[in-house]
C-alpha cells in the first residue's frame, strides 16, 4: 500500500502531532482511532484530516519527530573541545535513556509490529534517530581522528557499534517485557563499559 508523503504543517500541527503521539502511545498503531487522536488534540477531524491524509503519515511523523528531536539534543553536545571520553559518555547516555526510555520502547515495538505491512514507518524512524546520529558521529569521528585522539578506518560501522554496546542486554529485557526499569547504577556500568571497550579499540 502506497502511503501519501506530503505534511502540511499550520497553526494547528503541533497541537495534532502531541494528540496524535498520546493516542499512539497509549493504544499503539492498530489500536489508535482517528477520533480519538481528534479528541486528544482537540481539534475536528476535518481538521486532523487537512494536516494528514493519513494515520500512517500520521504516526510516521511523530516517530521522525521524537526521533529527530533526541537526534537533535546529542548532537549538541558532540564537541571537539570536551574530548573523547566525555563526548562518548555523553552520547552514550542521550542513546540509552531514549532507547530504554517508555517513548523509545513503543515506538520501536509499533514499528516492528507494522513492519511487514508498513515498511515506510521503519524507514522513518531509522532516518530520522539513528542515520542523523551516526552521521554526526562519523563527523565528529573525522574531525577527532585528525587531531590524533581516535583511529577509525570505517567510521559508520563504529557508530553503530558503539550503539549497540550502549543498549547491553538491558534493552532487549525492556523490549520483551522481562524487567521493566533500569537503575542509575546499571546504566553507568553500561556506558561505562561501552566507552571503554570503544576506546580500547579506536583510540590512540
């Protein structure tokens, strides 16, 4: 099924976008109604409806906004003078509390769910989260390589690999359901350990 692409944005489209993220949220992909997204964002449907044509759309773009805003927020502090340790500490922690976090669960859950049939919400999200942070991680990569602190031959695939340690075997209990927090003390270790692994192997 070919899904509509284009976003009109106005006055209203934030106000439809945080109804719509509660809804999806709360009921998941399936279950979330389109009166009920009105409802929530309290506008018409007609409304809701001149904005996105579709709840597919719709929840596409929620996911490319949550996405792109925790994207947004690690970027920031990915800085040359706070060196490498620190910035990989930092980037560590921005990449575990979202992937561990309630929003970060669901939205990965709604879009594995809806894979096979909606391809395009995938995409989406693996556009708009994890592609902007890798390659601002392989920016800051190239520019900390030529100051001689790290030596990464395949920058993409280090980025990468750094998320994955960051997320442990912790993520995949939330994502199964077997435990449900995460304490302070975990999450240290986790990106401790991560950290150093990653400079243990790229850096100098």
């Amino acid at each position: 099924m070919t899904v509509a692409t284009e976003v009109r944005r106005g006055r209203k489209f934030d106000q439809v976008l945080e109804g719509a993220r509660q809804i999806f949220m709360r009921d998941g992909f399936e279950g979330a109604s389109v009166d009920d997204i009105a409802q929530a964002a309290g506008v018409s449907k007609a409304t809701l409806y001149s904005y996105f044509a579709d709840k597919r759309l719709l929840f596409m773009e929620v996911a490319r906004s949550e996405c792109a805003g925790q994207a947004d927020k690690a970027s920031v502090e990915i800085t040359a003078d706070a060196g490498v340790r620190a910035v990989m500490t930092y980037v560590g922690e921005r990449l575990f509390a979202f992937a561990t976090s309630e929003m970060g669960l669901k939205i990965y859950r709604i879009c594995v769910a809806e894979s096979a049939r909606f391809p395009e919400l995938g995409q989406a999200f693996f556009s708009s989260g994890p592609e902007v942070m890798v390659a601002r991680l392989s920016e800051y990569f190239a520019e900390a390589e030529e100051r001689g602190e790290v030596r990464i031959p395949d920058k993409r695939l280090a980025a990468f690999q750094f998320a994955e340690m960051c997320k442990s075997d912790i993520w995949l209990q939330l994502v199964l359901g077997l435990r449900q927090t995460v304490s302070p003390h975990e999450q240290k270790h986790v990106i401790e350990g991560a950290v150093d692994t990653f400079l243990a192997r790229y850096g100098t």
